[in-house]
C-alpha cells in the first residue's frame, strides 16, 4: 500500500484533515491535522484515524501504526 492510498483513505474519513504519511522499514507513520479533533481525548482522535484504517489493519496490510493527531490550533495552522 502506497502513502498516497492511506492519504487518500483518513482524509475521506475525517472531515477538513490533512494527513502526512510515511513508512520507515514496516511502520506506518502518520500525522492528521483537522478541526474534528476540537475537544476530543487523544484516545477519541486516534480512534478517528484508526475507523478509517480499519479494513486494512484487520487484513494485515497496514500494522505498527504510530500516529500524531492534532487540531489546527495546536499545529500552529
């Protein structure tokens, strides 16, 4: 799976995101900005990026998953 097809898969799922990604060995790094994360625990954010990741964690192809989650305010946008 390609960076530009997880891109495309979070910020599909999560409203107004932008989503920068990259792989280093086999862990997929990801970092999602978007105004749906105001007020949400970070739990709640993460469980956001993952709803949209779902399909391809439970088949296997995505796994080590580490991720940043920040509304734009707190990514300084």
């Amino acid at each position: 799976m390609q960076p530009e097809e997880i891109k495309t898969l979070i910020e599909g799922h999560i409203p107004d995101s932008k989503a920068d990604v990259a792989f280093e060995g086999s862990h997929l790094m990801v970092t999602v900005v978007s105004p749906a994360f105001e007020g949400l625990s970070r739990l709640k954010k993460q469980q956001l990026v993952y709803g949209a990741l779902g399909d391809k964690i439970a088949d296997g192809t995505l796994h080590a998953v580490q991720m940043q989650t920040l509304t734009p305010a707190e990514a300084g946008q």
